[in-house]
C-alpha cells in the first residue's frame, strides 16, 4: 500500500496541472474540477491495490475524474442545464470538431489556456499568480503562502475570493484574442517563471528538484515564443530558464546539495546553454532589455564563466542594480547585496544585508545567505546562529541538510579551535 501511495503521490506531482486544466475546461468550474480529481485520486488508492496498477495512472485518472463529473452532474437535479453543458462538454471534447481543432491548433494545450483564465485582468496580480500556481502548479495553499511570504489564512482567502470572481464575473475559460493579450501576457510569464522556481528548488517532496515541473515550464514558455514572437521578454523568459536549468544535474551529488560555487561544470547542459545564449542574442541587439532579459544576463555570465572565480560578480552587480529598477523588492536587493559581498568583499554585503533584516526574517535565503558571509569572514557564532535560523525556516529537506552539514562544519571548526562557548548543536528543532 505504500507503494501504491507513493506512485500516486508521484502521478498528482507530475500531472495534476495537466488532469485539472482539462476538468476546468469541461465542467467549466475550478471547484468542481478539484474535487473531481480528489475523488479520482481516492478511487485509485481503493482500486490499484485490487486490481492492479493500470498502464497509465495518468490516463486512469483523468477518465475517472471525468466520470466524477458526470456523475455529480446526475445527482444534481436542480442544476440540471450545468449538467447538459457538462455531458455537452465532456462528448464534445471526444469527438472531433473543426472549431475547436482550429482553436488548438492556436492554441493547443489546455495548461496555457487555464493560466490566460487565471490571469484575467479581473483579478488583481497576487490572486491571478496564486490561483494558477494551486491549480496548475499542483502546489499547496501552505506552499504557496510561503512562496509570497504570506500567512496561508490571507493566502487561502485570495484563492477563495479569486474563485469567487471568475464565476460571478463569468470570466471564460478561453485564450484572449490578439489584441487582449497584452493586458494578460506580465502575469502568464510570472506564472511560468514562479512554476519553473518550483521546480528548480521544490518546496515540498524529498529531492530538491521536481524536473517535470521545470520541463513544462520551458514547454510552455516556448509555446509564448511561438505565439508573440515579437515580444522579446517571451525569449527572455525562455532564456533564463534554459540556462538556469543546465545546470540541474550538477546541482546535487549522492542527494546532497552541491553549490554553484562547487558545481561540477563539465555536467552543465552545454546545448541548453547554446540555446539560451543565442535567444539573448537575438533580442538584446534592438531592445532596452526587460526584467526577465537581465535575469538571463545574470544567468549568462554564470554559465560563461569556465570556473567559479572567474565569474564577473560586478557586473552581476550592475544588473541587479538595473533589475531593481524594475521591481523594487527584498529580495532582489538580497541577491544584489549578495552579488555585491562577492565583488566588494562580505564585509560590505553585510552591510546591505542588515537593512533587510525587518522585511526578509522569515525567508531562509536571507539567513542563508548572511550564514555563508560570516563563513567567509570567519565568525562561527554569527554564522552557526544564522544557519540554524535558515535551517529551521527551509521547506525542502535537502537544502536542510546542506545547512545542517555547513553548521556541522562550524561546529567541529570551534571545538578544535579550543572554542567552548556553548554552541547549538542540531538544528532539528
């Protein structure tokens, strides 16, 4: 039974975005879809046992879901012109209509149209993000609280309110025209983004990557590409995420965390880097670069750089600089200040940091980040103490063990150092 879990477990990670962007669209009800898909998931773990696991747990679970549709659609008798519209949908969708094979052709994946619906501009920016990362993204409320460094209580009211609207609006579950398309486009690319993050770093689960995740993010930021070919943030998007995804497998060794510092560069993904390098290219030439186009600058000079000290931290600097312009938050001021204590020395990137104490305390990057300058500079207490305060914020167990083992290290460093302050000494707390 475990097994089966496990695998089913597996099945909702990988697949769930897909299984719900095809329910919303034939029941035309984000709450509908969601407990179609929760009762089919708990079908499996009934029938799986029994009768055996079947080809494609995806496919199973899909049609059963569908069948959860038409099911609730039959039991629900004053509802009964949702229930011809859901029996409509669900024979429409099998059958092959030229209409909406036109349709697909332009638009041909039932995820990107769930993530134009979610970012209707009648939602505002943070409901229209966290309604497509739960849906989509397959992530929790609690993951997604944490992702927008929220209380899940104000995040779960967004999500209700964000539902709320696009059914008393009657927003469609559609692709906007050519000229709609702007007004949704800023929001779609910082979904994708914020689910290729997901991904690359995944805050739940047991390894620090969830590869599916960070493929259909490229998947569909390559189908924006072919949509809006003029827009160069589109490329830009596409850019940054192929060059921060060669670097996945070098990423973790024996299921520990490897540092960029540390990586081994020869495993780097040089075709994705190829890529990545010739999209920015092509767009920089003729344009002021957006915010996703720095970022993938950022990401270049990294991937440039044969090894870690010859990597151009001032001008990482510089373009953290210019992103901030854009979007003046916390955290790009971290990775600047960052950037910053590798090019000026950890002296002054603490300084930075310092001034982002109020506003960053309960993100682990930010004690992160502060751990590893203290380490450098060789202040053990200050750095074991902002270890196990990085550590005890961190979602992702790999990560926590990465910062456990540095505290560790630290740890050890001290005693033989004659140190017997009395130190913490796990950081399971």
């Amino acid at each position: 039974m475990t097994d089966i879990h496990s695998l089913a477990e597996s099945v909702f990670r990988e697949e769930s975005g897909r299984i719900i962007a095809s329910l919303i669209r034939i029941s035309g009800s984000f709450d509908r879809a969601e407990e179609a898909m929760q009762e089919a998931f708990t079908a499996a773990l009934v029938s799986w046992p029994k009768h055996g696991v079947p080809a494609n747990p995806a496919a199973w679970v899909t049609t059963t879901a569908h069948r959860k549709l038409i099911d609730a659609g039959r039991r629900d008798r004053t509802c009964r012109e949702k229930q011809n519209s859901v029996r409509y949908e669900i024979e429409s969708s099998a059958s092959a209509l030229t209409e909406s094979e036109e349709e697909f052709m332009h638009f041909p994946d039932d995820r990107l149209r769930l993530i134009f619906t979610c970012c209707h501009p009648a939602l505002n920016r943070e409901a229209q993000v966290a309604l497509t990362l739960r849906t989509l993204g397959g992530l929790t409320t609690t993951e997604i609280a944490r992702a927008f460094l929220l209380s899940e209580p104000t995040l779960a009211q967004r999500l209700v309110r964000a539902k709320r609207k696009i059914q008393e609006a009657r927003i469609p579950y559609e692709v906007p025209g050519p000229e709609r398309l702007d007004e949704r486009l800023a929001a779609v690319q910082t979904v994708i983004y914020l689910i290729f993050n997901e991904g690359y770093t995944a805050s739940s689960g047991d390894g620090l990557i969830r590869e599916g995740l960070c493929a259909e993010a490229i998947r569909l930021g390559r189908v924006l590409c072919e949509l809006l070919p003029d827009d160069a943030e589109n490329f830009g998007l596409l850019a940054l995420m192929l060059l921060q995804n060669s670097r996945s497998v070098a990423r973790v060794a024996d299921g520990a965390l490897v540092t960029l510092e540390e990586q081994d560069r020869s495993l780097w993904d040089r075709a994705a880097i190829a890529e990545g390098l010739t999209l920015l290219e092509r767009i920089l030439r003729p344009r002021q670069p957006g915010p996703y186009q720095v970022q993938a600058m950022v990401a270049a000079l990294h991937a440039q750089a044969r090894t870690s000290e010859e990597t151009d931290w001032a001008q990482i600097a510089e373009l953290y600089e210019i992103l901030f312009r854009y979007n003046a938050s916390p955290v790009i001021a971290l990775n600047h200040a960052a950037a910053v204590a590798m090019s000026a020395g950890p002296e002054e990137g603490l300084r930075r940091m310092d001034d982002l104490a109020a506003s960053l305390d309960q993100y682990y990057l930010f004690h992160a980040a502060r751990a590893d300058l203290f380490r450098r500079l060789g202040r053990r207490p200050e750095a074991i103490e902002a270890y196990q305060r990085a550590a005890a914020l961190v979602t992702n167990p790999v990560e926590r063990e990465f910062l456990r083992g540095r505290m560790r290290k630290m740890e050890c460093e001290s005693v033989q150092d004659g140190d017997e302050r009395d130190y913490p000494v796990t950081l399971s707390r």
